[in-house]
C-alpha cells in the first residue's frame, strides 16, 4: 500500500499529468459608441437606442 510520504518523495512528473493548453481568449464584447438620446439628451449605448417612428433615436425611457 502506498504511504502517502512515499507519494510525497516522487517526483511531481511521476505523480502527476500536466499538459500545456492553448488558452483562447474569448473576444470582448463589442463596444458600442454612445450616441445622445434626441429627447432627453442622455448618452446612451448606440445598440441600446430605439428608433421612433418619426426616426429619432431615443433612450429606452424616452421610447416607452
Ligand atoms: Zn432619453
């Protein structure tokens, strides 16, 4: 039966299995620039903005 300082005095190599991985970075999410709301004036993600019917684009606030 193997003693655990018996495990303790081998070589790490020998006990363990270490392989080297390719680490991905995964992408950051995209940045959107700001624009201002055309009724509030609030800067606000572009993607985040609502185009009204008339084509103004506004904050989600603004838009309910
Ligand atoms: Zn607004």
């Amino acid at each position: 039966m193997l003693k655990s300082k018996d495990l303790l005095s081998k070589p790490f190599a020998e006990v363990f299995y270490t392989e080297e991985i390719r680490f991905i970075m995964p992408p950051y999410a995209q940045l959107a620039r700001s624009e201002a709301c055309v009724t509030c004036g609030e800067m606000t993600m572009s993607t985040k903005m609502v185009e009204t019917d008339d084509g103004k684009r506004v904050c989600i606030p603004c838009s309910a």
